[in-house]
C-alpha cells in the first residue's frame, strides 16, 4: 500500500457517506446523509455477489473502510461500482481501534463520520495493483518458509543439544549434508523427518529465489537499487513492491516514518524526550533492511562514506553502539534507496567525491547525507 497525497481528500463530496466495518463473515454499514444524521445501518455479508446486490446500481457515495484482509479486492469493486472509497489506515484512527466501546456498529458510524468531516483524518492508503500484489506474495511466502526452515533447524539442534551433542554451525542451505553424521543414533528416527523437511524447504525456497530474481526484467527500478552494496534482487523486489511507487511519500527522509525506522516522537511544550524507534510499517522489509545493514559494516562490506560514518557511528557509541549504527545505517539506506528511485542515479561510495556539476552535487549530497 502506498500513502495517499494531501490532495486526495479533496475530491467532490457525494450526497451519502458510508462507513464499512469489514468482517470474515458479515460488515456493518452506516449511512450519513448530507448533513451527517445518521439515516440508515446494518450488516450485510461479505461476498462479491452481497457487495455488488447492496451497491451496485446506487448513486456515487463515499466509502471509508478499514485496510486489512478483505480491504484490497473489496476497495476494487466499490471503485468499479463507481463509488468513491477512502481505505482508512487502521494504526492512525486510535479513535477506532482503542476505543473503549468498540463494536462492528460504533466503528462503522465512527468511520463514516470521519469520512464526512474530513478523509485525511483516515490518513488514507492506496491498495498496489493485483499484479504487483501477486509479485510481493511471492516474496511474503518465500519469507514463510524461511520462518518455518529456521524454526526446523533450531527444534533438530535442541533435540541434540539435550541428548549431550552439539551440531557443527552451518548455513541452512548446506544443514542436512553437514549435520547428518553428527546426530547421535538415539535420535536418528526422529531427526529424520525434520530433516526431510528441511531440504524439502531448501528446495522450494531455491525455486522462489529464481521466480524472485526474473522480477528484475519487470521493474527496471530492481537492477538499478541492487548497485548499493548489501541489496541483492529480494531486498530490491520487496522495497519496490512494498513501497509501489516512488511518489508513495512526498520526501525521501519520510521513508524512515514509512517502515518505523524513525524514532517515537512525543514533544509537549518543554519537553521532547529521545525514544526508540517506532517500528511500525512493514516488519519483513525493516528487517531486510537491517540485513542489509550488517553487510555494510561487516568485514565484507566495500569502502563507502556510508560504511565509514556507521564504523564511526560503532565506535563512538558504547555497548550500544553497534546496534543504534546498525538501525542508522538502515535508515540511510531506506533514504538512499528511495532517492536511487527518483533520480535514476546509480550508487555512489563517495558521491561527494565524484560530483562534476552543480546538479550532480546537490543529487550526491542527499545520496551522501540521507
């Protein structure tokens, strides 16, 4: 999903104003005439055939439902019904979600007013394409299976572990070649299946990184993010898919707010404690980002004027040093990579260095100091 720009909620207004309660099974409805009196509510169920007999046919009316499961291909067939539908980011409307009277009923009335007043209050969101959806659930599955390897891996070598052995470190990918030979024969029967399952994983999580890899001939923009040391083509595809469009925020810094790289802001009056980072957005690709992070300051990571202010930013740090360069650099590189985008400019290690022309300067700065 992507931010809506501040214009968006400035479409004509329709005569009605309707607040959606998504559910599994049955959505609530509240109905706000042109001056906000609620005239009719209910639930219906939530089926194609359902939405299309309650709103297909009726005067173009504005929408505002929750994002979430059901929030995609329902959005979609309002739009195509030729209603106007707001999809209300859930995390930003505390109004809703902590309210201590929180029902289907009250949620649906809250969002329609919300609507009524003013959609921005919704801090709106706008669902990727189906095809662009398609292409991230690839990535979102691969990660499953990653989960499930990791959770395989680590139950075979706490079964051996409490048997008195100790399995040899290895990577997933080369695990079962590696450790066979040192489980004890006690647990032979029942490290068998699990390792099966681990090179049955193996196998499907190879053929993902492939499907993952042809995503470069799709998106131009994958090849061009993968110069930045530490983003290989899975880091690439999920910022690209995640983030949808580079227009997805107005400035590049806001990306850090984007996927909670940004810390926790809480100022009043005098005081303006530091907190940590707020981590919310998009868990998987923060922590991609991460990854990529450690490859920057590790032993392998090429020379860089980022790599030389994170190894600095370590140092100077304290016990803590390592991991606030760690979260640091990611957010650089979450800046840096939405700035690649924009501009079409390829990586840099030393931008400043290499800038001929006015224009490249200021373009390297923001490269240099995101």
């Amino acid at each position: 999903m992507k931010k809506v720009s501040r214009g968006a909620g400035q479409k004509e207004k329709p005569a009605m104003t309707i607040g959606l309660d998504l559910g599994d099974r049955f959505s609530h409805y509240c109905m706000l005439n042109e001056d906000g009196d609620a005239i009719e509510s209910g639930r219906i169920q939530t089926t194609e055939e359902a939405l299309r007999r309650h709103f297909a046919g009726e005067p173009a009316m504005r929408i505002a439902l929750e994002c979430g499961t059901h929030s995609p291909w329902i959005s979609r067939l309002l739009e195509q019904l030729g209603h106007q539908v707001i999809v209300a980011n859930a995390r930003k409307i505390r109004a809703i979600t902590a309210s201590e009277s929180k029902n289907d009923k009250n949620d649906a009335e809250k969002l329609a007013r919300f609507a009524f007043c003013d959609p921005r209050l919704l801090s709106p969101l706008r669902h990727r394409s189906p095809e662009r959806q398609q292409d991230l659930n690839l990535i979102q599955a691969r990660s499953t299976l990653v989960r499930a390897r990791t959770m395989i891996v680590n139950a075979l070598r706490g079964l051996v572990k409490s048997a008195g052995g100790r399995l040899p470190a290895c990577s997933p990918q080369g695990f079962q070649a590696r450790v066979e030979a040192s489980i004890p024969s006690a647990l032979a029967e029942a490290a068998r299946p699990l390792l099966d399952q681990i090179a049955a994983l193996n196998a499907s999580i190879q053929q993902m990184d492939r499907g993952i890899e042809q995503l470069g001939n799709r998106y131009p923009e994958i090849p061009l993010l993968r110069t930045v040391p530490g983003i290989g083509s899975l880091i690439a595809a999920a910022y690209v898919l995640t983030l949808d469009r580079p227009d997805a925020v107005q400035h590049s810094r806001q990306v850090c707010a984007f996927l909670g790289l940004r810390p926790r802001q809480s100022q009043s009056g005098d005081s303006d404690p530091q907190h940590r980072i707020s981590k919310t957005g998009n868990v998987y690709l923060r922590s991609l980002l991460v990854q990529a992070a450690h490859y920057v300051l590790g032993r392998f990571g090429p020379d860089s004027e980022l790599r030389r202010w994170g190894l600095k930013l370590a140092a100077s740090g304290g016990k803590r040093g390592k991991k606030r360069a760690l979260v640091a650099v990611a957010r650089k590189l979450a800046v840096i990579l939405h700035r690649i985008w924009q501009t079409g400019n390829a990586w840099q290690a030393f931008p400043l260095a290499n800038s001929n022309t006015a224009s490249n300067k200021a373009t390297n700065k923001d490269l240099c100091m995101a």
